[in-house]
C-alpha cells in the first residue's frame, strides 16, 4: 500500500508508524471528533495514513477526512464496489485484480463476471477468491461486455460502483482520489480521470490519439462536444459512478464498440455532472485484442449512434436545449468532420419512433444493413 507517512515523513507501507500517529492524535484530541466531524464521517481505527491533494487520509477498509486539527481519524459513509467483466484474459487478470487490492481505498466489494470465456481466466480468479473474501465472481455464457457489467452492477451494494475492465489497472490511489471528488462535490455524478497507457507486458508507451482527442478538450472546454469527437475517457474502466445514478439513466446500451461512450453522452444529456479529475489514475492497456481494433466500420456505425442520440435528447431535457442552436451546429460540424452526418441522419429518422426506438435497430436486419453498408463506403 503506497502511503506517505506523516511522523516518518516517508512514502512507506509503516503501519507501526501511522498507529503511533493515530495514537497520539487521539490523545490530544480527545473527544473534539464530535463536535469537529462533518456529516457523512465516522470515528474509526486506523490502520494507515496517508495524504490525498484534498487533505488527510487515514485507511481502514476506507478513509477520508478534510484536515487534522483538533479531531481522530474517520472513514466517509461511502463504500465502493468494484465491477470486473472478464473475458479471455487470463494473462492480464490477475495484474488487473492486484491493481484493486494495492488500493490505498480498499473496495466493500470486487465483483468479477466471466463472460463465458474459453481459456483459464475464471479459474484464476476462482483461486485469487479463496485467499479474498470480499472477490465475488461467476461465469455466464457470453453475452458481451455490456451485459456482464450490467449484471455486476445489478449485484453491487456499494454507494459507489468503478468498473475496472480486466486488461486494464488502477493507480494505487484511484479510488482514493475518486471519493474526494466524490465526497466534496456533492452534485457530481461521476468521476472519469485522466489516463497511462501500457503495452501487452505493462511497460508504459505513448497514445498520440489521446493527447490529440484530449487536447481539443481543452479547446473548447465542453464535455460532450470533445467526447463526440474523440472518446478519450477511452473505456468502461474510467468510470467511478454512484450507484443510484443507474436508476435514473439505465444501464448499459447492448453496444460491443461503443457503450461506454453511449453511457456518458446519456449522463450528460441529463446535465448530470461527470467531474475530470486531470490525473493519470488508470492504465489502458493496448494489445492486438482490443476490441476497439476490430471492424473500423462497425465501431463508426455505434459512434454515429452515440451522436444521434445526444443530438435526439436535446429535445427530451431541457437542460442541453438552453445552449441554443449554435450548440446543434457546433455539433454537426464535429460529425461532418469525422463523415458521420449521413449514419447520424439515418438514426435520427430512426429514432422518430420514439424512445422505444433508440435502441431497437440491433433487432432490424433492414436498418441495421443499411447503416453497415453506409459506414463501410
């Protein structure tokens, strides 16, 4: 566990050093943890301590608290649930699932559900559940990415669900830093981050992609503008949500390419905050088998869906509507300079009829050839 030790002054793992902390802050504090502890916080014991960039942690199961002065060590009411789709990567998840335990923030929960995979990616982690009480795993036929986090996230119990996909890893300090976010922003609905890249063996490389798709972020400053025009949240992995949230906006769309991307253009539809924390908290890990590497074509055709269907919702929540039509323009421009207008054109007609329609067109061969011709030109 990475932690910076505040009698020490040392990055270190030295629990005897953070329970001597604990124990003279304790002391001098007496009793002033009730008067001084904001609402959501608990007095606990304190197994480490440690420094986020919005205060003072101290860890147990989980830990925050906004300052020393004057009061014991608390954990946030918050508790957090990983969810962990598997599918052939029996290479990668065991890495993945460390990345959660090395977790400055230990999760209530680690959810892993195999989708039907044909190598030994269950069995390695029905070994890792014996030795981790709080692993939950099963296998399921497969039924593709967004199914299986969607039954994860249906088995979750914690206020808080990070989806972790299982080639990818977390920094030590994630969802620490996450639940800061979190916690002082009440009104966020979720967090993504900023990202690293790996390569197959978990050397850190470069995305040229994501410093371009990033830096028109911070061109124009609007979320659902730059994600339109380049993905570059990148993944399911980046996403730190409350769990309630889901009741509001649904789960998951049955999209193999694009549901991630599909998922946070809906938040944002609502207005609901996705806060950016500008820091590399998660690896994306590149390999041959990335599903995002298969068919150019077919993954055009669910980000043109992704498109239309912000663009459909701007009539639905008022709240986008208020941006007016420069904001519509502003949009089409980013879809014609990617040579998205006619597949958006064909969804928007689509769509017509009515919210029931949106993601009717996985089950309509005629559209659904359509749009694969279209996107295949």
């Amino acid at each position: 566990m990475e932690g910076f030790c505040i009698v020490c002054r040392r990055s270190t793992t030295a629990i005897p050093c953070a329970k001597k902390a604990a124990s003279a802050f304790a002391t001098s504090a007496g009793n002033a943890w009730k008067n001084s502890a904001p609402p959501g916080f608990r007095k606990r014991r304190v197994i480490s301590i440690g420094r986020s960039t919005t205060g003072t942690w101290a860890e147990t199961s989980s830990c925050w608290w906004p300052g020393l002065e004057g009061m014991v060590f608390m954990t946030s009411h918050f508790s957090v649930s990983v969810v962990i789709p598997l599918y052939n990567h029996e290479r990668y998840i065991e890495a993945a699932l460390e990345s959660v335990w090395s977790q400055v923030l230990r999760p209530r929960e680690v959810i892993v559900v195999d989708d039907g995979s044909t190598d030994g990616s269950f069995e390695a982690v029905s070994r890792m559940s014996r030795s981790f009480p709080e692993l939950v795993c099963w296998s399921q036929p497969n039924q593709g990415a967004h199914y299986a986090i969607n039954a994860g996230i249906h088995r979750a119990t914690g206020d808080l669900v990070a989806v972790l996909n299982s080639d990818d890893l977390y920094h030590p300090r994630r969802l620490a830093r996450c639940m800061d976010v979190l916690v002082s922003r009440p009104d966020a609905a979720a967090v993504c981050t900023g990202l690293g890249f790996v390569d197959d063996g978990g050397r850190e490389i470069n995305n040229p992609w994501y410093r371009e798709s990033r830096a028109f972020y911070d061109k124009v400053g609007d979320l659902p503008l730059a994600l339109m025009n380049g993905n570059f949240f990148m993944t399911t992995s980046n996403l730190v949500i409350r769990r309630r949230v889901f009741e509001e906006v649904g789960y998951f769309a049955p999209l193999r390419y694009a549901h991630d991307l599909d998922f946070f253009l809906r938040l944002l539809a609502r207005d609901l905050e996705i806060h950016f924390l500008d820091e590399p908290l998660l690896f994306y890990r590149m390999h041959g088998r990335n599903t995002i590497l298969e068919e150019h074509a077919r993954v055009r055709v669910e980000w043109a869906f992704g498109c239309a269907r912000f663009l459909h919702s701007l009539n639905r929540f008022p709240g986008r509507c208020r941006r007016g039509w420069d904001y519509v323009d502003r949009i089409t421009r980013i879809v014609e300079r990617h040579s998205l207008q006619r597949l958006v054109m064909l969804f928007l007609a689509y769509f017509a009829g009515g919210p029931a329609a949106e993601e009717r067109f996985l089950q309509d061969p005629e559209f659904y050839r359509i749009v694969h011709k279209v996107a295949a030109e």
